[in-house]
C-alpha cells in the first residue's frame, strides 16, 4: 500500500509539473510594475497581462491606482473597454459630465473619444482595459490637480 502511494505521488507530481510546460498561464492578481509618471498624476501600476497581435487583435492591460491620482487626457484608436474590478473610479469624455464608476461597473469608450479615467479622491482602483493595439495611446490634454479636484468635489 506504501508503494502504490508514493507512485500515485509521484505520477500526479509529474502530470502537474508536465502541464506547466504546455501552457503559458499569467495572472491579473499581481500587480505589475509601479508605471512612469508621465501622463498621470499620483501613483500607478501596470500589469500587461496579454499583448494584442494579429490572430488575437486586442490587449489586456490591468491597473490600479492609488486614490487622488489620475491619468491625462487621451484617445485611442480602437474602443477600448474597461472593467472596474476593485474600487472606484472617475471617468469623462470630453464634452460629457463625469461620472463614478464602482466595481463591477464596465464602460465602453468609441475610437477617438477623447476621455480620461481615474481613482476617485478617496479610493483606490483597479481596473482591466481592453483596446487593440495596432497605434499607441494619443495624449491630448494635462488633467491638472485644480481640475481633478473640482470634478472630485462635484461628484462626492
């Protein structure tokens, strides 16, 4: 009886470790690398988690940013999708009011819409971004603190 255990040990050792080898498996748990501070203000992570290429078309990003920070003005050149998976966030496209998204909340941004999104004044967010990869992000506008805090005292 010994043995046969310390077979099927081994056995189901070597089928888990054998499957590691045929898949490439990622997380969207971790939280990535603390991003540059170059169109955003605050604190930032960014975790790629897949890349778009030609079979597949589209990227999924995951970030999170700690409360009272936000990212600039910009647009993309395909819809970009986000999904709001901890937290809570702003989001405004350009002549549109802003509004809170809150987990679980996804919101879909047309081609060329001008927006920005972020953490909300009190509130970390966490966030997965779908948008295809074919041109990068084109940044239009610096949001500025006064600007962020009016939005933030209107909608809090």
């Amino acid at each position: 009886m010994k043995n046969s255990i310390t077979i099927l040990f081994v056995l189901f050792s070597l089928a888990v470790f054998g499957q590691d080898q045929e898949y490439q498996v990622s997380s969207y748990l971790t939280s990535g690398v603390k991003a540059p501070n170059t169109h955003y203000i605050g604190e930032a992570w960014l975790n790629g988690i897949i890349a778009g290429d030609a079979e597949l078309g589209y990227n999924i990003t995951k970030a999170t940013f700690k409360a009272n920070s936000t990212l600039d003005w910009h647009k993309h050149s395909s819809p970009q999708v986000l999904i709001i998976v901890d937290g809570e966030a702003y989001y405004q496209e350009r002549g549109n009011h802003a509004i809170i998204l809150k987990e679980g909340d996804i919101i879909k941004c047309e081609k060329d819409i001008e927006h920005w999104h972020s953490s909300t004044k009190n509130s970390d967010v966490t966030y997965l971004a779908l948008y295809g990869g074919e041109q990068p992000t084109t940044w239009t506008e610096v949001v500025t603190q006064a600007y962020y805090d009016k939005i933030a005292e209107e909608l809090d």
